[in-house]
C-alpha cells in the first residue's frame, strides 16, 4: 500500500466513476433499446427507475457523473492552463464542494416521490 | 499501515525513544522474500532514519541491505518507502515519523536484496530522453549567455539528484514499467527549456512516443515525495503543453 496524497486519490476516483458511468452506460442502451418495442412497454419498462431501491442506485449514477465531469475540468485546466498543476489541490476541494452540492440538489429531487409515498408518476 | 506516535517538543532534545522499526527484508539466497521483520531500536529524536537504519546495520543484524552514499541529502543513494511515502532516509527525522516505524524498498523497481532495488532501467529511460546539452553551432567566443528569466525557466529540473523518488511513486509506473517515468521527463525538461539547447524537438518527439509524456496521469504522487521540492508533475505539463503547440515557451530574452 503506497500512501499518496490527494492527487492520488482525485486520479483513482475518477477511474472508479469513469468505470461505473460506463457500466451505466450499458443499462441506458439496454433501455433505450426498448423504445423499439412501442412507447406502453418503454413507459412500463422505465418504470424501474422509479422503484426505491433503483432510485437509491440513482445517486450513486450522479455522485459518479458529477464527480467525473467536474474533476474532468479540473484535469482540462491542469494539462491546458499553466498554473493548473499548481493549483490542482485547491481545485480539487472545489471539485468536491461542487459534486456535493450537486448532488445534495438533485438526491433531493430523486428521492422526495419516496418519501411523499409516491415514487412513481401511476400512483398520483 | 503504521501508527505514527508523535514525539513531543520536549522529548526531542533530550530524550532516547525505543523505535519499533518493520522492514520488508528480501534475501533471495535465503529464499526470503518480502517478509517483515521487526526490530527495537533506541534512538533520538533528532537522528535521522539513515542513523536508524545504521544502528540496526551495526548492532542486530549486518544482513541488512541498503543504499547510502553521502548520507546528505545530495546524492540521492538511499530513497526508500519509509511509512508508505517515498522518502531519502538521509534527510527525515525520527521526531517526524513517530515511534513506529515501517520501511520497503520503493515500488516500480525489481528489488535486489532488502531496501536495495535495481536502478538499471531507471538509468536506461534517463539516458534515452538525451540528458545533456545537444548544440552544434560554433561556439561564441564567449559563453553562451543566457539572461535572468531564460535560466529561471529551466531551473527546477536541475535540482533533480535522480534519486528515483518520483518514479516508485507513481502509479503509471507501477502499471507500466515500459514508460520513461517522471524522473526522465524532469531531465528532458531541463534541457528543452534551455536557451543554448538545439534537441528540444529531438526530445519532445521521444516524449511523444507511446511510452512518452501522455502516460502521466497528474496524480501528484511524484511532486509530493521530491526530496528536492521540485513540482514534478508542472514541469511534466510544461513538457506536454510544448508537444501540442509544436515548441516550447523558452523566453526570447
């Protein structure tokens, strides 16, 4: 075990969503396939998203997304902007703060229909 | 992973503290590999790891292997992975790494025999990026004059005391010991972003190769251990900025 600091950690997280966006990737293919067989058996399928225990899935999808895309601006402005390796540190707590804040925004959003008691748009 | 005890203000002056020291010992005529051993050694604050190792060396256990030359700092014989971070033992402190302490050769390099790992490729990768001044011009009957900010611009990479810190650190190089590793980099950078210098592009198109520059991931581990405090991973960015815009920035005057 190699004890590195945070640049380390940055790097490994964003290879770990990167993985993790790209196997949802194969999910939504999977679910946009489904379109072919008529818009009842697309709606009823897309149902799963609604399901509880899907939607607690679902934060980890936006946790990964946010993490990956705002860290992907920071490593941009490290490889294009000439103080960005200098400043890669503060950059990356900024990149946490956004990605929580985002993510407190939107979990909000995604979870407020389970705990209405209504998760899905068939029970209104 | 060891628990670091700090040692207190008061204690550095005066006091001995009992070290518990783990080293990962490889002694491959005794068919041992990679096992910890412990030892329990009395020392000071104020001795550095190097002392440590020393005592152990002299009084326990002469078996045991490592690299020293200088002992200051300047030769950069003795990187090692002291507490999980690539240090020189020459240069940290025992009141700077607590009570218990854990050492390994550095990872990335085949290691030889307890602490010792082999420099070989490490040097191979180095000469490969053409480490010294390439200028074929007639030479002025003067030096080659440079200005303030045209020496400033390289002057980082010339701290390097290729101790290959930097190297063992870095994930990429665990991943791939083909690639030429940041200390390389460091090394051509010292001379693409030279005034006098004439092989920037000979360089830049070696870094740009597959093995070359776009292997470095910007994970930092390398500035952070730079025993010479050099910012490894700017000067690396330095030398990736110069292979997309064609030439480096090396200031005109």
């Amino acid at each position: 075990m190699y004890r590195g600091q945070s640049g380390m950690w940055a790097w490994l997280l964003h290879r770990v969503t990167g993985v993790a966006i790209l196997l949802f990737l194969l999910v939504h293919i999977v679910d946009i396939t489904i379109l072919g067989f008529g818009p009842t058996v697309y709606n009823n399928a897309l149902l799963v998203f609604s399901l509880p225990f899907v939607r607690v899935v679902s934060l980890g999808l936006i946790a990964a997304v946010l993490y990956h895309s705002f860290n992907g601006v920071r490593i941009t402005l490290i490889d294009f902007w000439p103080k960005g390796a200098k400043y890669q540190q503060p950059m990356w707590i900024g990149v946490l703060l956004l990605t929580i804040v985002g993510f407190l925004a939107m979990g909000y959003y995604i979870m407020l229909p389970v705990f209405q008691g209504c998760p899905n748009h068939l029970c209104g | 992973m060891a628990t670091a005890t700090r040692v207190t203000e008061a204690d550095r002056d005066t006091q001995t503290v009992t070290l518990t020291v783990r080293i990962k010992r490889t002694q491959p005529d005794e068919g041992i590999v990679g096992k910890w051993q412990e030892f329990r050694v009395e020392a000071s604050p104020l001795d550095r790891f190097l002392d440590v190792l020393n005592k152990i060396k002299w009084t326990q256990d002469g078996t045991l292997t490592y690299r020293r030359s200088c002992a200051h700092g300047v030769c950069g014989s003795d990187a090692m992975r002291i507490n999980g971070h690539n240090r020189l033992a020459c240069k940290i402190l025992v009141a700077d790494l607590g009570t218990k302490i854990s050492a390994e050769p550095m990872l990335g390099y085949p290691v030889i025999r307890d602490l010792v790992v082999d420099m070989d490729p490490f040097f191979a990768k180095y000469e490969k990026i053409k480490p010294y001044l390439i200028n074929d011009e007639p030479p002025p009957a003067t030096e080659r004059l440079q200005s303030p900010a045209q020496r400033e611009r390289y002057d980082q990479g010339t701290k390097c005391i290729l101790c290959g810190a930097c190297t063992g650190s870095c994930p990429s190089v665990w991943a791939n010991r083909e690639w030429v590793g940041p200390h390389s980099i460091v090394n051509a950078h010292r001379f693409i972003f030279d005034s006098r210098d004439r092989g920037a592009s000979e360089r830049l198109q070696i870094l740009a190769d597959r093995t070359g520059v776009w292997r470095c991931r910007t994970i930092f581990n390398c500035a952070e251990v730079c025993p010479r405090g050099i910012p490894v991973t700017e000067l690396i960015e330095d030398v990736k900025r110069a292979i997309v815009y064609g030439s480096p920035d090396v200031p005109t005057d």
